[in-house]
C-alpha cells in the first residue's frame, strides 16, 4: 500500500472518532460526590460560594458578592446553627442562633438599632 493511499483511510478513521467523541453526554449523574470543601465560581472564575468544614469541625456555608465580599453565612455545629446575612457594609442585618444555652434572633433596622428576639 502506497503512503499516499491511507491518508483518506486516516481521515476518514479520525472523523469517525471525532463523531464518537462529540456524540458522549457530557452531563454525569453521580450518587455522592466527597470533597474536603466545595467551591462555586462565576464566568470569570472568581470565588462566589464556598462550603467546607472548618478547624474545629463546624461545617460553613458562604455567599459572596462579585466583590468577594461574604454577604450570607450558615453555619452548623455541634452545639448548634446560626445564620447571617451582611449588609453592604458588612454589618449583620440578621442574626439568628439556635444553640444549647437558647435561641436568638436578631434585626438591625436601617437606624442601626439591633433588636433581639
């Protein structure tokens, strides 16, 4: 067989595995996925949402804005949960803590007076 006369059978056989490839689903359904921490990125790969378990055990969910600035957190622990969403300034607006010691829920309104619940 001449060099020349294979080329299409090369084509050819590279195409055939081109359709193949772009045939597969990319899409995978998993039954569990372990990670140590998980991490959401936006289009240009900054980090906007995080979850891991921290040092001393309690698992952390954060939110971020496109800043990076963690604008909500929940958190679970041995001796609890609590929940905070931060204002613009990186305030807490709403605090919530549901501990062993009791629960609390707490506003800070918009003249920067916190009441508790």
């Amino acid at each position: 067989m001449k060099p020349q006369s294979s080329l299409p059978l090369i084509i050819f056989s590279g195409l055939i595995i081109m359709l193949f490839v772009a045939s597969q689903s990319t899409q995978n359904t998993f039954d569990k996925i372990t990670v140590r921490e998980f991490e959401m990125v936006d289009q240009n790969g900054k980090r906007r949402a995080s979850i891991k378990v921290e040092e001393g055990g309690e698992l952390v969910f954060r939110m971020m804005d496109d800043t990076g600035t963690i604008r909500v957190k929940m958190s679970a622990g041995e001796d609890g949960s609590g929940f905070l969403l931060l204002d613009q300034n990186t305030n807490p607006g709403i605090h919530a803590l549901a501990k062993k010691k009791g629960t609390t829920f707490a506003v800070i309104g918009q003249d920067g007076k916190k009441r508790e619940y």
